[in-house]
C-alpha cells in the first residue's frame, strides 16, 4: 500500500477575454489573418503569471518559433543552416529560436502603443515585416506565431 498526497501548487492561468481580445486583434493587424490561433489551446500546464492575473486583468499568450531550419540570428557564426529541432521548452533538445526576439520586441512594443494610446516609433522605425515573403539573411516566416486563448479555464497543473 501506498499514501499519496496531492498538493496544488499554482493557480489556473485564466486569460481575461478583453486583454485576450486586444492581444488576438493586433496580432492579426501585424500579421494578417490565419496567423492568430487557439490552436491546442487550453493547455494543461502551470505558470506564474496566473497569480498575476488573478489581481488585475491580463492574458496569457504564446509566440510560435517554428521553424524549417536553423538561420538568420539563430545560425549567428555558424554560416550554415541546419535542421531545427522546434521542441517545446524544458525539452533538452530546445533550441530557442532568436529569429523571433526582433518580433517580439516589436510586438510588444506596439502592444504598450496600443494600450497606452500613443505612438512611439513609426512603421520605417519599428518594421514588424514577418507578415512579408522574408528577404535573404533574415528570418523565415514563423508559422502560428501567436496562440492566444480568450477566456477559457486550464485545469489546474499539479506538481
């Protein structure tokens, strides 16, 4: 026989339908439609965040890194491209791909623009640009770049 104790540890990650809302809508105006999913959305899995959520609203969201091949910023120094792996993180295999910081930066600052209703950088100062053929030497276009679930309930991750 054995005892077994379970002790819940985080909180479930809930996004807020209208910061979700905001998150899919720009999303699309950066990127154009059919590249917002909720695809294999809600996940079971547990983040911090939650408890951040559960004093104001917020959302949760996930920025897709998928990739062919290893290029761009990712092969920086190696002059090669490579398979990429394109395993989760906290995988051992996980390559992060750092194509996407010049995406993310850019996507969040328009999201601080956004929410704050101002304009800090102009298209030519702050190019967003993946949602264009890539250009030779630059990242690929990403696959599903963003997953953002609206509203939904996770169930709760246990450790």
């Amino acid at each position: 026989t054995a005892e077994v104790e379970l002790r819940p540890s985080y909180a479930v990650v809930e996004n807020h339908v209208a910061q979700a809302e905001v998150v899919r809508a720009l999303g699309e105006q950066i990127l154009g439609e059919g590249k917002v999913s909720r695809g294999d959305l809600p996940i079971l899995g547990a983040e911090d965040f939650s408890y951040y959520m559960h004093h104001a609203p917020g959302a949760f969201f996930l920025m897709g890194g998928k990739e062919a091949v290893v290029q761009g910023l990712s092969a920086y120094g190696t002059g090669k491209a490579v398979e990429r792996s394109n395993c989760m993180c906290h995988n051992t295999a996980f390559d992060f791909n750092d194509n996407l910081i010049p995406f993310a930066v850019g996507f969040w600052v328009r999201l601080i623009e956004n929410r704050l209703c101002l304009s800090l950088y102009t298209e030519e100062e702050l190019p967003m640009g993946f949602g264009a053929e890539p250009q030779p030497g630059t990242a690929t276009a990403i696959e599903q770049p963003i997953s953002i679930d609206g509203g939904s309930k996770a169930k709760r991750a246990r450790k």
